[in-house]
C-alpha cells in the first residue's frame, strides 16, 4: 500500500536504539529488587516487572527467593508467572520482535506482514532464533490502531508497517547479530 | 523572538517518526542559528496527518504533516517557522474539519498543552473541578457526576454515579479508586491518548473521585504494552505531588489522596475489574464471582471504585461546569460526549470525540473518509474484540448504547474498526473464538473449553466439513458461551462469531449451499 511507486525510502527507519537485556546480573541484584519492593501491598507483579526489566526473564532459580520474601510457595509464584504472556521464564533473543495481530492490524494487512516477518526471521511466535538474535512474540494491540499494522522491536513502535519497512529496521540487528 | 514548535510524544506519532522529525528540527535550527522552543504535544488524533508538526504563529497554530526528517530543512526554507507556505501546510490546525466539527470535551488539552506541564495544565481550566469539589460535601461531588448521565466508558456503561454512591455509603476505614488503564480491546486507544496526551486530567479525575467517596489511595492499573503512557504518568504524578495536588493535604484541604501506577503484564482478561484487583493483589488474574461487588468488597476486600480511564478523566470537566452541562449533550439515556476511535481500513483513521447520536455512516464516511484501499466497506467492528460485527446495512444505527444494544451490538469503549470487501469473515469469527481461546483465564467451563471447541467447529465449517450439523453446533456452543460464561469474555465472544455467522452466512459457505439446495 504505502509507496507503490517509488522505491521504499529507507532512510526514515535507522537510527534507533536497540533494546540490549543486561546480562552478568547477580544474585544480590535480585535480592535487592525483592528488598526493595517486598513490602507494598500486592507486591508480586512489581517483583516480577523489577527482575525481568533487570534480566530480561524471570529465571527458575530466583522464585524461591521471592516465594520466601512474599511467605508464598514456590508453586503460587510459578502460577502467577504462566498466568501472564508478558513474563517469560527463559531467556530471550538480543532483540524481541512483537507483531500485532488485532483486528485492526488484519485489516491493513497484518496477516501478511506476520507470515513475511515468520518467513524472513525463520521462526515462529514464542521462538528464539538459532543465533540468539531475535525473539518473536505476538501482540494483542500496541494501541496503533489508527497506524495499521504496527509492530515493536526493542524499544522502539513502529506504524504503517510494510514487508520493505521491516527489512530495512531488521538489517541492522542481523549484521551486529 | 523565539519560535514555539509542537510535534508530537504521542507513541502512535512517534510510531510514524515523530522523534526522528522533533530531532531533525532541532538540529536544523541550530544549524541555522534559530531559536525554537520545542514542546512534545499529545496528538491531535489525526493519525493519516502524523508526524503532524505545528507552529505557533500570530492567527494560531499552524499545521504541517505528515511530516518525516527528510522534510525538515525544506520546510526551515520554506518559512514555516512565520507561517510559510509548502506543499504540506494543512492551515491553521483548529480550522481543520475533522476537528472543528468534534465536541471535546474530555479531550479538550490533548494536542494542545504539554502534558507533563503542571502550568500549562493550570493555565487551561486545570484543576477547576478539584477547586470546587474541596468546596463540596462528598454526597455533593456524587450527585454532581449521577446528575452528568455519565456512564462507564469502559465499555460496560454502567451509570458511574450509582457506583461512586454504593462506595461512598459503605463504611470502611480503607476504600480504594483504582482506574483500569488495561485498554485491552484492539481498535482502542483513547485511554492511551488521554495518558500520554493530558496526564493531569486523569490525575484530578481520581483525586475528586477519592475525595468524593473517602479513598486515600489510588492505583492505576496500566498495561504493559503502554510505555510512553507509564512515563507521562509518573512525571505528571510526581509534579502533583511537588504541588500538593495528591498527597497528605490536598491543596491544604486537610484531605488525602496518594496515587500510584502498576503494570499489568499483558493479560487481556485483567481489564475486567475483579480480574484486575486480583492482578493488583499479586495473583493469577482469575475473575472473581460477583456479589460481593467491588463497591462494597473490592482490592483487598474493601470498598473500590473500579472506572475507565475515559469515566475518570471526563470527572474534573463535570464538576468544573456541572453536572448539567456535561448532561446537554448527547441523546437518550446515553448523555455526554463519546470519544471514538476510528482504525483498521479507513483513510483518515483517528479519534474524534462527539456527542452521542451521530450515525456510525457519518463517522465512517464523514470523517473516516470511506476506507483506505478505495474498495468498499464490507464490515464494521464495533467496541473491540467482543463488539459485534455489523454489514452496511446497518450503517445507519446511531451511536448510543440502547441503539446498538437493540441491533444486539454493543458501542463498548468506542473502538470502530473497519474491513474492506477483501476481508473473509468466517476468517475474523475463528480469530475472536483464538482470541477468547489464548486470553481466557480458565475458572469458567464455557469459556476455558468452549472457546477451544469454537475454534475447531469454526475451522471445520470453513473447510466444509457438515456444514449440516457444525452450524447449530456452533450457534449451540455460542448459547452456552453467552449464558453460561462468568464474564464479558466469554459472555460476549458470540458477539462476533454470531453477528460474522448472521450478516456474512456467504463467507461461512451457507449461502451457497442455500442457493444450491
């Protein structure tokens, strides 16, 4: 849809920040986080949040601590962390990849930016590519409704995207990869 | 003299370059030796026109877009800093149509101040409603907002002074206001515009709300999915307190209000209200049966007032001009203004806020411009993934609750997605049973089984398999869904399913068969 005629100008799309998970966090970071936060009421997803903006995931060994912390068992914290899609317990790539898949976003023709980006990155949602680059997670609306389809990586939001858009914004992630 | 330039922090703007434009001018004006001041705006809501730039000039504001970088030092060339003529000068923002025939009332700042500007806030009829509520006896700021008409924005438009009164006469020595910020619903993002656009009125909206009904604490439930939103938030919030707007002594007033956010964490089932206090207590996001009610034993088992972002924040405008005033506009039982979100396939998608009673034709046509890929509108999603699916003919309902709700549709939160001929509606109905599917919390039989069993009947139908005995085995499965599910989730996944299934029977392969027979 978007430029039919001319060849797609790329250079609207560089320039960005990418989204880099700090890794080497220790354990005392964790342990803070969970200081810091254990005492307000309903204290469980702030934790969580702290951490995975911390690690980028929740690991495994860190819910016996915040079971401690919160006097909940270790099964309520692994409940409470499958419950939501946003959580994650393993790891993601260097940079996460969400496509939109709401109504709007298939009305602009999301359907097929989601099998172009499947296609070009190799991978399914809720999968990892092999290199460890990029991560691929749907999205039930980033609220872009009027910029259709729309998709985030890293950081940034993107609206009106085209397959030529998400190369261009991709190339650069796959060469640092 | 130095030149004032708004463009836009709105997360959709800058999903369309916003940033790289506001940089680009920046360096173009150093470059050039100009002086700007540069103020990153909410969005006027004219999406097709973003990255919209404006310039404050003698008459107004001048408005240039879409703008990208590349544009930026031809539009310096071109004067646009006096005003000057390009090829993407739109005139002067506020004579544009689109928006000179809207009725703004609780998007009356947004695009205009800075949002994180606590002055720029005050010097726009800022905190006017909070100044008068201070004045007034709880049982007052009730009645003013029962008397507004005002009904929750949310989607579930449920009167909002009835609620207030339940939790403003049940005594608690601890009672909560939580504002449900999980706007959800795809095709949705007025909660987004308001947060990101005009913190501050949601802020004062909460405060008058707790001071109405003796809450000292207020949490706003915000999805994950909304940074920009969080940090709009935050910084107005920590302005308010600088300036004894929340805090132990509201404005000396000897009242108490603190304030503050959490994040969801991308469950769709948590914008429903006993979901979300769940949420908020630390819990799987599980619906709770109802009663207790949430105005009598709600987060924490005590009294709370669960309302919209848009409810809230249309508050500060009705006790600022009174009850009456809000209540003018509008028709039937449906009173005020409704902020509309128009998206999907549609040539100027954006948010236009107008009384009830216009047509959905006039909205679409009007103002959305007729679709974007020039084919025709085929169907209209009305209120998000649960709202009903409704064909042409029904263009001419008017937008008011009782009106769809007699068309079995639903206005919801306003969200107006449209399809061109291109779309294949049994395709929609088998996504909205996956949504019900993937976002179902799992305590209700119907909707935890009912919505996996739906996406396989749906599947079989459009692979033609006995169509004889799949089509009354799904309006079947729908009629437990809606009688049978503990929530909207369930309760109102047979919206679309049945609505795609009655007015679209074609794209399921019955016509046809109908026709054959």
């Amino acid at each position: 849809m978007n430029n039919a005629k001319n060849p797609f100008d790329c250079s609207n799309f560089l320039a960005r920040e990418t989204n880099m998970t700090e890794s080497g966090a220790s354990h005392a970071e964790v342990q803070d986080i969970i200081a810091k936060l254990k005492d307000l009421p309903g204290a469980l997803l702030p934790i969580l949040h702290g951490i995975q903006d911390k690690l980028g995931y929740i690991p495994a060994a860190t819910i016996p601590d915040i079971a401690k912390a919160l006097n909940l068992s270790r099964a309520e914290v692994h409940g409470v962390i499958s419950f939501y899609h946003y959580f994650r317990e393993t790891p993601p790539g260097k940079t996460t990849v969400h496509i939109c898949r709401a109504e709007s976003c298939q009305a602009m023709g999301g359907k097929q930016l989601e099998a172009h980006v499947k296609n070009r990155l190799g991978i399914d949602y809720h999968e990892t590519t092999a290199d460890g680059a990029f991560s691929l997670e749907p999205v039930y609306c980033l609220g872009l409704c009027a910029a259709s389809p729309s998709m985030q990586i890293g950081e940034q939001l993107y609206g009106r995207v085209s397959a030529d858009l998400f190369d261009c914004v991709i190339k650069p992630e796959e060469a640092s990869a | 003299m130095i030149h004032k330039i708004y463009i836009p922090g709105d997360a959709a703007a800058v999903s369309l370059g916003a940033d790289r434009v506001a940089a680009a001018v920046v360096q173009e004006a150093v470059k050039r030796g100009i002086q700007i001041e540069l103020v990153r705006n909410g969005s006027r809501g004219l999406f097709w026109l973003e990255p919209l730039v404006e310039v404050a000039v003698t008459k107004g504001r001048m408005a240039y877009g879409p703008v990208q970088a590349k544009d930026v030092a031809g539009l310096f060339d071109a004067d646009f800093l006096n005003g000057g003529n390009h090829s993407l000068a739109l005139g002067l923002i506020e004579e544009l149509p689109y928006l000179k025939a809207q009725q703004r009332l609780t998007f009356a700042r947004v695009g205009i101040t800075d949002p994180v500007s606590l002055d720029d806030y005050l010097a726009h009829e800022g905190y006017r409603g909070l100044k008068n509520a201070l004045a007034m006896s709880g049982a007052d700021i009730v009645k003013q907002v029962t008397d507004s008409g005002l009904r929750g924005r949310g989607g579930a438009a449920f009167p909002t002074g009835i609620k207030w009164n339940t939790v403003l006469n049940t005594p608690s020595e601890q009672k909560y206001i939580i504002c449900n910020a999980d706007e959800g619903d795809s095709g949705t993002y007025s909660d987004r515009m308001v947060m990101e656009g005009d913190p501050f009125v949601l802020i004062e909206g909460m405060t008058i709300a707790g001071i109405a009904v003796g809450a000292t604490q207020g949490y706003i439930y915000l999805r994950v999915e909304y940074p920009h939103a969080h940090k709009a938030l935050n910084a107005a919030i920590s302005k308010a307190y600088e300036a004894g707007y929340l805090g132990d002594n509201i404005l000396g007033s000897g009242k108490k209000f603190d304030l503050e956010v959490r994040l969801g964490a991308g469950a769709y089932i948590c914008g429903e209200e006993t979901s979300l206090m769940e949420s908020l207590e630390g819990k799987r996001g599980l619906v709770r049966f109802k009663p207790p009610l949430p105005a009598i034993s709600g987060l924490f088992g005590k009294p709370t007032i669960v309302n919209n972002v848009i409810s809230l924040a249309s508050v500060p405008i009705i006790l600022d001009k009174g009850g009456n005033y809000y209540r003018d506009y509008g028709m039937g039982r449906s009173r005020g203004t409704l902020p509309l979100q128009l998206a999907g396939n549609i040539k100027h998608p954006g948010l236009v806020e107008i009384a009830f009673g216009m047509t959905l034709r006039e909205l679409l046509y009007d103002f959305g411009g007729g679709s974007a890929s020039g084919h025709p509108i085929k169907a209209v999603q009305v209120g998000g993934p649960l709202g009903a699916f409704l064909p042409e003919s029904q263009f001419d309902t008017p937008l008011d609750y009782e009106a769809f709700a007699a068309i079995w549709a639903v206005l919801g939160h306003g969200g107006v997605i449209a399809f061109d001929d291109t779309v294949d509606m049994a395709e929609m109905a088998r996504y909205s049973m996956e949504f019900c599917k993937i976002e179902s919390c799992g305590k209700c039989t119907p909707c935890r089984i009912g919505s996996t069993r739906g996406v396989e009947v749906i599947s079989d139908i459009i692979e033609g398999r006995d169509l004889a005995k799949n089509v009354p085995l799904l309006r079947d499965l729908c009629n437990t869904l809606l009688n049978g599910s503990l929530c909207a989730l369930g309760g109102m996944t047979p919206y679309p399913v049945l609505s795609a299934l009655n007015h679209f029977p074609q794209d399921f392969g019955i016509a046809g068969q109908a026709d054959a027979a």
